[in-house]
C-alpha cells in the first residue's frame, strides 16, 4: 500500500541545514512521514555514508570530558555538548547546537544553530534549525497503553492537519518539530506529536498527539492570581 500524507519536507527540510545537505540526508525531504517511519535512524543511516570515512564528531566540535557520548552519534562542527549530557543511539546533531547540562538526547536529530538548555530530554524525535528549547524540555515517546513500558509494541500515531492519525510503525516514535520553535520551561511534547516551524510553547504547556501549524503560540488558560500588601510578619 503506498504511503500518503504530508511529507517530511512539508514540516522540517532537511535540505535547507547546510550539515544535513552536504551529508545527503536532503533526499528524505520528498518522502511521505508515514513511508520513512524511523524518522531519525533514516537520517543517520544517510548522513553515516555521506561521511564515508570521516570522524563521526567533527575536530572542531567540543564534548565535555564529563558528557557521555555514544559511539553511534554525529556531532557536526562547531557544536557543543556540555557536562553530564548524554547523547546515544543513532543521533545526528548538526553544526553549531548547543547541549547544555544534564541533557539526554537519543535516536534524534537536531537541527543546525539550535540550543537545548539544561536537563531537556529529546528522543526518536527530528527537530528543526534554530529551535531553542528551555530547562526541562521533554518528548515522549511510546503509548502509556502498552503493557510493558519498558518494551513497548503498540506504534505511535501522528497526527493529520485533519485530525485524522496515521501509523509510524515504531512503537518509539517522539516528535517532529519545524524551524525557529521555540519552548519555555516544563514543555512535555508527544508521542505523534508535529510542531510547525516558528511556534512558540509557553511555560508548562503540554502537547499529545497534535499537528500543530506554523507560527502557532500555545499558552496555557490563565489561573489568575490575586496580589495582596503584607502586613503581618514584615520587620520593622
């Protein structure tokens, strides 16, 4: 049966990150989202033999001596992986990101010129150029309805502009996030979930299995709050 919907190229291109071009990987971007499935592992796959020969974390690159970095892991120029991050499992990280502290990054890939602050969480997920996510970043990635979490079989669905769901195929599947996104403190997004380049996400906000579309601000409702004079308890 052939594959339909958006393609990968119609929410992140590939071919527009001048490290993801130059190691071949631009040749997913005309590929429907359900046919790739493994989002992230085609593109390692790709960018593997565009490299051919050459060091896998490039010379001008900078990992910290207390980061833990995988054998099976890209790291284009320039980019930094600060302490006590990990970075495993067939990731790609691209020219000029920054990985600050305590960070987990696996079966993914980010885009060039973008910045994760501390302890964000990013897995099987493809992320756009420039994105900037803030402390306490996460993507999900498998379905609480599995009946072993800690080997998930169910696949994760993404969702249409239409609503509708199709299957990845993967039962690890996490989200695909377009250029200039941008994530305050606390962000939860995915499994299935798709983020449209330019979006912002407030502090806290959660996103499920949702297409998002370009240049979207999500917040969350106002609480309210009321701010009073204190009186009782303040030196004198």
């Amino acid at each position: 049966m052939k594959a339909f919907g958006p393609l990968l190229g119609d929410v992140v291109r590939l071919g527009d990150d001048t490290c993801l071009k130059e190691w071949g990987a631009d040749t997913l971007d005309g590929e429907p989202i359900a046919a790739v499935g493994d989002l992230s592992g085609a593109v390692y796959d790709l960018v593997c033999a565009g490299l051919g020969d050459r060091p896998r974390i490039h010379p001008s690159a900078y990992v910290s001596p207390l980061a833990n970095v995988g054998d099976d892991v890209v790291i284009g120029p320039g980019a930094a992986i600060y302490e006590y991050s990990t970075v495993r499992g067939r990731t790609v990280i691209s020219r000029n990101v920054h990985v600050g502290y305590g960070c987990e990054i696996s079966r993914s890939v980010i885009g060039q010129n973008s910045e994760l602050s501390h302890r964000a969480t990013v897995c099987c997920s493809v992320i756009g150029q420039r994105t900037y996510f803030a402390v306490g970043l996460v993507t999900a990635v498998c379905l609480l309805s599995n009946p072993d979490m800690l080997r998930p079989s169910r696949p994760v669905h993404f969702a249409l502009p239409n609503g509708q769901r199709v299957s990845t195929g993967q039962p690890k599947w996490g989200a695909l996030i377009g250029d200039d996104v941008r994530t305050g403190i606390g962000v939860a997004i995915g499994p299935g979930a798709v983020i449209g380049a330019r979006t912002v996400l407030h502090a806290g906000v959660t996103v499920t299995t949702a297409w998002i579309p370009p240049d979207s601000f999500l917040s969350l409702p106002a609480t309210g709050y009321q701010i009073e004079p204190r009186s009782e308890g303040v030196p004198s």
